[in-house]
C-alpha cells in the first residue's frame, strides 16, 4: 500500500519562534514538504481546520491557550479515529504531566532538549502509523461502498423478477400488469395510513404482486373458463393459494417470505369463512388483510372480457358490505379515509394508458 509520508502535512504549535523554526528546518531537511506552524496558541484550532493536518507537534506550556487546552480543542472537532496523532514536546517531563498529556489525547511524548534523530524517527513512525490505517479506512468504505452496490444491484433485480412474475400471472388471468402496480401502491397506501414503517410498508409494495402467482400453475380450461365454474373446477381453483406459497417457499429474504404468506393468506377471510386454512381475525396477516382490501377493490372498478367496471362507490359500498366478514372493518375504515390519494394512483396507472 503505497502512502507519502513526506507529503504528509505537519502541524508545529510552539510559542519559541527558535524552536519552531529549528523543528521547521529540521523536518525539510528529512524531506517533509508541507508544514504549517503558529507561535500563537488560539491559531491552533483555525489551522488544523484549515490544513487537516497528518500529525500535530505541540509545545504544552504556552501563553494564552496552554497544550492541554488546545488538544481539547483539537479534539472537539477531530473525527474519532481520523484524529491525526499528537506528539508533545515540553520541558516539563515528570510523570504526572506526561500521564496528563496521554489521558488529553497525545500518542507520543518527548522532553526538551530533544535529539533531532530521535523526533525526525518519531515523525516518520507517527506519520507511517497514521496513514496506514487512514488508507486502510479508505480501502475499506470503498470496499463497503461498492457491496452496497452489487447487494442493491441484487434487491433491485430480485423485485424485478418478482413484479414481473406477479404481472405474468395477472395477464394469464386476463388482468393487465396495471392491476398489480395499482393494487400494491394501495397496500403500501394503506399501511402508511394505519402506521407501518417505511421499510415495511415498502415490503407490502413488493410482496403484493405475488399474490396471485399459483394462478400460473391452473389449467387454461379452468382458469379461463368464461361460465361458473363446477365443484371440481372450483376444487382445482382454489390450489392457486398453495401452488402461489410452495412456489415462493424455502427462501431466506424478508420479502419473498411475506410474499409466500400472502399468497397463502389472500383468501382467506376475517370472519373465518376463507380458504385454504379458515383462519380468523388477527390469526390472518396483517399485511394480507390490507392487500385483500386493495386488491378486491382495484378488483372490481376495473374492466374486465367478463364483466364491466364498478363504480367508485358501488365498490366502496361493497367492502362496507363485506365489512366484519370478508374484511377487517378498521381497515376498510381507513381505506376509506385515504380515498382520494387512492383514486389518484387509479388514475396514474390506468389501463387505457
């Protein structure tokens, strides 16, 4: 890993002008090309914001702001384990101050008089350390940047797949593809209105038009069949709910589990009288209970071979009717609520588009 330590930039904060000037010297000397100084301690911070510095050297005892009062500056805006390191150079070397300068922020510590071939060792050392792990840091918010990518990369494809198998199986049912973008933008509608969270409510978008999917396992003859459907037919029909789960079965991502419960779920219904498992109030998902709403809905305002569009009201007034039986009366409540937000989406994605 290549690093330029002796582009590095240094900052020296000293009140002797002789010693800054002998540090300054000394540094070009071994090859360092950017050092910035002061002699004046309430410089230090407007520096170090100015220049970010690679390694600050910093004399403690000074008037105006003394060392440990600028490293608790420094510190104050310097960013975790980006804070470049502090090497402190003083004359007061007892073991009570140097403590003191470690507990403040300081990596490194050297008393005056000091031996230039000892401190330009310490630079190089400090400076080496630093950058390495600044360029370590770097490697690895790339490194996490670009699987952020490919795994939004993946999500995207993945739904990709699954609208369009959602879409495939509305278009093998005589629907159009805008049934199921309509009737997902209601459920996620619908549960921002009840209070779900943005991801969740962003999960119901998705795993809503997998609903219907075993409709692609029934047979044409029945599936399309333009009379009523005889007890056996029906019989076939209804495996749409399992052949839908089994085929979005057996995989690990939050989304395509939901999908799998919603094609299990969607017809059941909330007084128990559903298929395939007679479940009841609450024992139905809360996210199938919204989609069957959005669905049905969409459902019959739309035009179909089969049969003419409803209007907005005799559909409303059918969920009112159906209320407590066929669907949750709360969310039917709030359906209604959002009404107009949800005619508005009718509009945007209608089939005559």
């Amino acid at each position: 890993m290549d690093i330029n330590i002796k582009g590095a930039c240094i900052l020296i904060v000293d009140d002797e002008p002789k010693n800054v000037e002998l540090l300054r010297q000394s540094l070009e000397h071994d090859g360092y090309e950017n050092i910035e100084s002061t002699t004046d301690s309430r410089e230090a911070l407007p520096l170090f914001e100015k220049f970010n510095p690679s390694l600050v050297l910093l004399d403690l005892r000074m008037p105006h702001l003394d060392g440990f009062q600028v490293m608790k500056q420094l510190q104050s805006v310097g960013k975790g384990d980006s804070m470049p390191p502090i090497l402190v150079l003083t004359a007061q070397s007892d073991n009570v101050i140097c403590l003191r300068a470690f507990e403040r922020g300081a990596r490194d510590f050297m008393g005056k008089p000091f031996n230039i071939h000892e401190l330009l060792s310490r630079v190089r050392n400090s400076l080496e350390v630093y950058l390495l792990q600044k360029a370590l840091r770097g490697q690895n918010e790339m490194l996490e940047q670009k699987v952020q990518a490919r795994t939004e990369e993946l999500h995207s494809t993945r739904l990709s797949v699954i609208q369009r198998l959602g879409r495939a199986a509305e278009y093998k049912d005589n629907e159009t593809g805008n049934h199921v973008i309509r009737m997902s933008q209601y459920s996620a509608l619908l549960a921002k209105k009840i209070g779900l969270d943005e991801s969740h409510c962003d999960l119901i978008l998705n795993a809503a038009p997998m609903h219907d999917i075993g409709k692609i396992g029934i047979p044409d003859k029945i599936l399309l069949k333009p009379g009523k459907l005889d007890h056996d037919e029906w019989a076939v029909m209804k495996t749409h709910v399992t052949i839908g789960g089994e085929i979005l079965s057996s995989d690990s991502s939050e989304l395509l589990q939901l999908a799998e419960k919603v094609a299990f779920q969607h017809h059941e219904r909330f007084d128990g009288s559903g298929y395939p498992h007679g479940l009841k109030g609450e024992e139905i998902a809360i996210e199938t209970r919204i989609i069957t709403i959005c669905d049905v809905f969409d459902a019959l305002t739309s035009e179909r071979p089969y049969k003419k569009a409803w209007s907005v009201e005799d559909a409303v007034a059918e969920l009112e009717d159906k209320s407590g039986s066929i669907f949750e009366a709360r969310l039917v409540a709030e359906f209604k609520e959002i009404l107009p937000e949800i005619l508005a989406i009718k509009e945007k994605y209608s089939d005559a588009d």
